[in-house]
C-alpha cells in the first residue's frame, strides 16, 4: 500500500502524505514556520474560499475549463467557504513570503478537493493545477489582502451585534436603577449626587460610539486590490478579469466590495488596518475602563464601595471561603489589553513595509482577526455572563449618600455655604449622619432634605 505521493517544485521533490488534500508547497511551510503554533484563522481560510471562487467563475467567463471542471472547483470553494475544508489548511498562522504559504495551502487543498470531485486521484495536476488553474490571474499580494478584507468585513459585522448587545444590557439597568441616588466620584473621592441609572447611562452612551465607529472600519476596508496580481499592475491578467472579479467577489459576499482606483497604492499600503485597529482600540480602552469600574463598585463587598454585586460565576478562592471574585470583568480587561497589544504589532508590521508589498501580512492579519474575535467575545461574556445579572444594593447607596460630605453640595442652595461646611466639618469629626445632623439643627426639615436628594433633584440638568 502507497502511503505517499510524490509532489515536486523549484527546489526539488518530496514525499506528500497520499490522502493528504495539500501538498508540496504547504509541507515546505509547516516546516519552516513553527511559530504561532496554531493555524491561519479559519475566518480568513473561509474568505480565502470566497476569493478563489471569484477568481473561478471570473476565468470561467473568459473560456477557462469546461462545465464539469468549473463545476468541482466551484463545490470545492464552497466547501471552504462554509467551514469543510478547514482542516486541510494547515500552515502556521505567523509564516514568511507575505501570506504566500497561506494561499498555496488554500490553492492546492482546492485542487485536490476538486480532483476528487472529478474522480482524479489526488496530486493529478496535469489535470488541473495549483498554480494554473486556482490561482490563475493572481497573486498572493492581491489575494492575501482581499481575503483578509473580506474576512475582517464579516467579523466586523458579528462584533456590531454583540456591541448592540452589551450596549442594550446597560440600557436595561439605567432604567431599572433611575431611582437609586448614589454618590459620585471623581479622582476616587466623593464627588456629588447621582444615580445609580445614570452611571450606567454613561456606560451605554460610550457603546452607542463605539457601534457607530464600528460602521467607520467596515467603510475603511471595503476596498479591495483584487486584480492587482503581483505589484498593482495586473501583470499576467487580462483586462476584463481585472474589470469583472470584484463583482464577482462582491456577489458572492453580499459585502459592499469596490475596486481600488490606484491599485498599485492599494497594493503597496495597508494604513488602512492600522486606523481600523486603532479604532478597535477605543472600544478596547472603553471594555477596560468599564469593567474596572464595575469591579470598584462591587468592591468588598462588606468592607469596599458594595454599592452592586455581581452575578456570582464560580469560587473565587482555593484558601479563603466565601470569596467570589469579579472573574468576567477580569477576563474582559484582559481581552481589552490583549487588543491594545495587538494594535501596537498593526503599526510595527505596517510601517516596517517595503516598497511595493507590505510582507509582514500575516501578522497584520492575525492581529486584526485575534482584536475582532476577541472584543466580540469580551462583549458577549460582558453581556451576558456580568451585565445582565448586575443587582443593584440600594440600603448601601443610600447609606453612603446619608454619610458623605458629597450631599451637601445638593444642600448648599438652601442651606447656604456656611452652614454645609459646618456640617461638614462636624461629619468629619464624628462620622454622623449628616441627614440627621441637617434635621437636628434645623437647617431643613426632613421631608426638604429628601427631596433636594431625590433622583429627580439630582438628576436634573442645572438647580
């Protein structure tokens, strides 16, 4: 029994696993390539479908093979589009040659796939090729890039949702907590009044941004330089390919796809990811700020702020009982962190280009995809697993309220600046209920001083 076939290329020949759909190009880069330790993100290898099927029916049009051939390497792109092909492309997700390895792994698993279809064996590419069939008028420095840019499209898309999500599972506590004052702090110190709901408020708000500022990634990267070939120039492809595959791909995606004008700058610059990454990043900074608030808030809870707890995920100890840890924010600032590093690794690879190609692609489009999935993810667990079950605890809010100085700003229109500062310095000295201490000395009465505490006093724009 045969258990290899052998395959050759510039560099000579070599064994190939026989029911191996890759073959002598993708045994060569697993070689050379361990580094990331794990494969090309299968978002990407799925767009990667996407564009080869383009390219197929493009040279279909022009007179490339007939019904049958077109018709096993049309179901073999599908294949990969839908996911079923994933486990043939193997190749390291970091990897050099500018994503070269990336597309001879997608190229050769989809010959073989379709050799098979047509009842070929596997490694027959006199009967259709790897380079001269799918990967026929390209380049990887034009494929590369629009894979990438159609396969950041539809993540983008998936992250909008979960945003909308998290944004709506904030929307839900302002309204459930639009009564509850709370004490309000700037630079960690008890500031004024406020409520509860409309802390949250805030949080939603910065969401609502970020969704629209999603919206602006996907108008940065719908521009594609498919047809481009090598440096921009279309060398080795005809005109009415060059004309007619983005179409194409645009059908095929049902994304909002348009032909670079000046395809040699497309093909030379990738800025474009950088301001998509750095746009990332704020919904990154804003996951971070947000969830460490979550996690001072909820502090404690006995002897910190305890003004919210957080729905209860798992033990938080192996030593101390009774400890639960505020795990999910944790995990979120986490993701949020990892994004911001992976923007900086986006600027380091753009700019160190050259010339004509951007050859660090693949770090580019492993850093992008890992942002996206991971601020989708972080947004998801965020909703779901924290937002959603956040209880408010109003005895303690209200206890605060009662025992810090930050009343009295809501007191001093009536009660005069004097008189608030006599009674702050009283608080100060004994730790009084500084609602009780106002009422005793009749400074209001008690019905007065709640309503100038009361949500709507506090809530109001101006006195």
């Amino acid at each position: 029994m045969v258990n290899d076939r052998r395959e050759t290329d510039l560099l000579g020949s070599r064994d190939v696993p026989a029911d191996a759909l890759w073959g002598i190009h993708t045994l060569r880069a697993v070689e050379n390539f361990p580094l990331a330790r794990r494969p090309v993100a299968r978002r990407l290898v799925h767009a990667f479908g996407a564009v080869k099927l383009a390219a197929a029916r493009t040279n279909h049009e022009l007179g490339r093979w007939d019904e049958p051939t077109f018709n096993a390497i049309e179901t073999a792109c599908r294949e990969m589009i839908d996911g079923r092909l994933d486990a043939h492309v193997v190749v390291d997700a970091l990897q050099g040659g500018a994503g070269t390895s990336t597309n001879m792994n997608v190229n050769e698993v989809l010959t073989n796939r379709a050799l098979q279809r047509l009842g070929r064996p596997l490694g027959d590419y006199a009967t259709l090729d790897p380079h001269d069939d799918l990967n026929r008028h390209q380049s990887t420095n034009d494929a590369y890039p629009t894979a990438l840019r159609v396969a950041a499209l539809g993540a983008l898309a998936d992250l909008e949702r979960r945003v909308v999500a998290l944004q709506e599972a904030f929307q839900v506590k302002e309204k459930q907590w639009a009564g509850i004052v709370k004490i309000g702090r700037t630079e960690m110190q008890d500031a004024v009044l406020t409520t509860l709901g409309r802390e949250m408020s805030a949080y939603g708000e910065a969401l609502a941004r970020d969704r629209w500022r999603i919206y602006q990634c996907q108008e940065r990267l719908r521009v594609v330089n498919l047809g481009g070939t090598a440096i921009g120039t279309g060398l080795g492809a005809p005109r009415q390919y060059i004309f007619r595959v983005v179409e194409h791909l645009r059908a095929i995606t049902g994304l909002g796809l348009a032909r670079a004008e000046n395809l040699v700058e497309a093909t030379q610059n990738v800025d474009a990811v950088v301001e998509v990454s750095g746009i990332l990043r704020t919904l990154a900074v804003n996951l971070l700020k947000t969830a460490n608030d979550l996690r001072l808030l909820s502090s404690g809870p006995a002897a910190g702020l305890g003004e919210i707890r957080l729905p209860p995920r798992q033990a938080g100890s192996s030593i101390m009982p009774g400890k639960v840890n505020p795990v999910i924010p944790e995990a979120v600032a986490q993701a949020a962190i990892a994004v911001m590093g992976h923007d900086q690794m986006i600027a380091q690879a753009v700019g160190g280009g050259n010339l004509e190609l951007s050859q660090f692609l693949p770090l580019v489009a492993d850093s992008l995809l890992t942002e996206i999935d991971l601020l989708a993810d972080a947004c998801d667990i965020f909703a779901r697993h924290c937002v959603a079950g956040l209880e408010a605890c109003p005895e303690r809010c209200r206890r605060n309220v009662c025992n810090s100085t930050a009343v009295l700003t809501a007191l001093v229109e009536r009660i005069g600046y004097e008189a608030a500062e006599r009674l702050a310095r009283a608080a100060a000295d004994g730790h009084a209920d500084l609602r009780q201490m106002a009422i005793d000395q009749k400074l209001l009465t008690a019905e007065e001083f709640d309503v100038l505490v009361s949500p709507e006093r506090v809530t109001k724009l101006g006195s």
